[in-house]
C-alpha cells in the first residue's frame, strides 16, 4: 500500500467461504485522492465463533498462515496475494492479515471444475513451488509447518476418520460410486500409514488445500497463470498429495479421464527441468495414487462434522454430490491395491 495513505472511511462486506476464519472485503477511500493505492483489500480474522476459533488455533491454522505471509512468502516461486500487513499474538490466539483483493483476477468453479489450459497453468505453479524446495534443508528450520509423517499429526487424523466414516458412508451413499464403501473402510486402519508414507522422503514444501477455490487465474496472450492463496496447512510432505489434491477437487470425472495423464507427464518433467533428480516416473505415479486418500479423509471428515441442517440447504448438496462422484478416482487407479493388509 502506498506510504501516507491515509484511510478515512470504508465498508465491509463479508464474503462467502472462510470456513476456519472470518473473511470480509474492505471498500477503502483515502484522505487524499489521486493515490496509487488500492480501492479494497481483504481482512482475515479468526472465526466469530469461540468453539471453532478454538479448534483452529490449537491445530495452528492461524499461526501457519500468518508465519508464511511475515517469514516464507518471499521464498515461494509462484504468485500469492500481496500482503500489507499480518500480526498476530500467539497467547490470545489473535490474528489479522490484510492482504490484496484478487477480485480483478478470475476465480474457478469448484464444482463445475476447470478446463485443460487452466489445469496446466496449476501444474505448471506446483512443479515451480515443489522443485525449488525439493529435499531442501530449510525445510528443518521451520517449526511450524504441517508434518503429516509425525504422530502428532496423523494420530489425531486416524481417530477422526475411524469415528466419521460410517456416518460419511451413509450420507454420501446416493452419490458415491460403487466400491468406494469397501476401500473406505479398508482405510481405516491404514490412515497412519498413508501420513507416514506420504509424509516420510522425498519431501517438499506442499500448499496442501490446492484447489479451484483457492486459485485465481489471470489471462494474457500467451498463458494463464496461477495466484493462490489460504495457506493455512502449508506442510512439508511429498508433493504428488497437491497433485492429486487439485486433480479431485478442481476436475470433474470426465474431463480428468480425458487430460490427466497428460497433466501428470507435464508436472513431471516440470519437476525434473527445475532440478529434481532421482524420481522415477513410476515413483511418483505411485506417490500420486497414495495422495488420492487424501481426497478420502477431506471428504469424509467435512461429511462427517457437518450438521444435518446445512447437509440439507444451500450450495453444500450440490458440492458434497459433485466430489463423491469425483471418488471414481481412487477406482480408476486401483488405490485399494495399495493398502497394507
């Protein structure tokens, strides 16, 4: 933001999402006109609700994502909003992040997913981010960083699933595909597996929420590129779990079936160009199959926590429909072939 920019009034209007926190767009106008500032920006706060703010500071949410905008936002090769301004105080479990209003760029439709050339363009932002901290060192220096391979982490993941797939299993049941329902609780046991494959070497730096809602995309003559943003389960695991992340939540069956493979040779390669050395094709393919349970937890643990009046109303029908559909997936690749016995 402009130095000696001085607001005099605004407006706010809350915004649709902000699941963890609250999110709101401030209509800024200054003391001074003419000034190369910004007309609105977005304001993250902590959840109103104590119960929910609660859980979200004790799993680091809010710590997270304020520590990467002040500590790691420069090292990231790829776009993220500007910050202007990210405190917070870490005894009242406080926070607030100023950042840009992205409204100028294009958003996604997460239900509807995305086409070929945007898909690429989220490849093309993954294999940049993933390959410039490929087994890198730094990655020890960051103690707050999601780290699915320790206990700490997938202990509490495992009990949650056990204790919501049933529930998951009988609400989803219109939707979900044939032979999920024997995988998913295959599953069960397997959790700390999965968190400790995916979270053992090769590691990397992974957004870990890489979906359309998170993404914003900018066009020009030659290419579209990526912006993202909620970096609040930023973590050091193996990169191919983004990948198969963004592949379930940002493309509808038919159109991963047509371009997917093709996706996943590009990243490839991407990776490799940008240094990566000692992984095997095959290997990833095998780390992106793994990384589709991710898809499985995400699904059933919203399923599972949700209220039976907000399974009923508004937009989350229609979404929880459209990503059961999109667990073929973990069909077409056999990924119950991958589970220990």
């Amino acid at each position: 933001m402009t130095r000696g920019a001085v607001v005099s009034s605004f407006d706010a209007t809350q915004l649709e999402g902000g699941i963890n926190g609250a999110v709101n767009r401030l209509n800024l106008r200054y003391t001074s006109s003419g000034l190369t500032a910004p007309d609105s920006i977005i304001i993250k706060l902590p959840a109103a609700d104590t119960a929910r703010r609660e859980r979200a500071n004790q799993s680091g949410l809010y710590e997270r994502e304020t520590r990467f905008y002040t500590e790691l936002v420069s090292s990231i090769n790829g776009r993220t909003p500007i910050v202007y301004h990210a405190e917070m105080n870490l005894t009242a479990g406080d926070h607030v992040l100023l950042l840009e209003d992205l409204q100028h760029l294009r958003a996604g439709d997460q239900i509807l997913g995305c086409g070929e050339q945007d898909a690429r363009a989220a490849m093309r932002y993954l294999s940049a981010l993933h390959s410039s901290w490929w087994n890198d060192v730094r990655l020890d220096s960051i103690p707050w960083l999601m780290r699915p391979g320790e206990a700490a982490t997938y202990e509490p993941m495992a009990t949650i699933y056990a204790q919501v797939v049933e529930l998951a299993l009988e609400r989803l049941s219109n939707w979900l595909p044939a032979d999920i329902e024997g995988i998913a609780r295959r599953f069960v046991p397997a959790v700390p597996w999965f968190f400790q494959t995916v979270g053992s070497g090769p590691i990397t730096l992974t957004h870990e929420d890489f979906r359309l809602a998170n993404l914003f995309f900018s066009d020009d003559d030659k290419t579209v590129e990526v912006t993202a943003l909620d970096w609040q389960f930023i973590s050091a695991q193996r990169g191919a779990v983004d990948v198969a992340y963004f592949m379930f939540w940002s493309l509808n069956t038919e159109e991963r079936r047509n371009i997917e493979n093709g996706l996943l040779e590009e990243y490839h390669v991407a990776l490799l160009t940008g240094g990566v050395r000692d992984y095997p094709y095959r290997d990833f393919i095998q780390d992106y199959r793994r990384g589709l349970f991710r898809n499985l937890l995400t699904l059933f643990d919203v399923v599972g926590n949700i209220s039976h009046e907000a399974l009923e109303s508004g937009p989350i029908p229609a979404t929880l429909e459209a990503m059961s559909g999109r667990m073929q997936a973990l069909i077409d690749w056999d990924c119950g072939e991958l589970l220990p016995d």
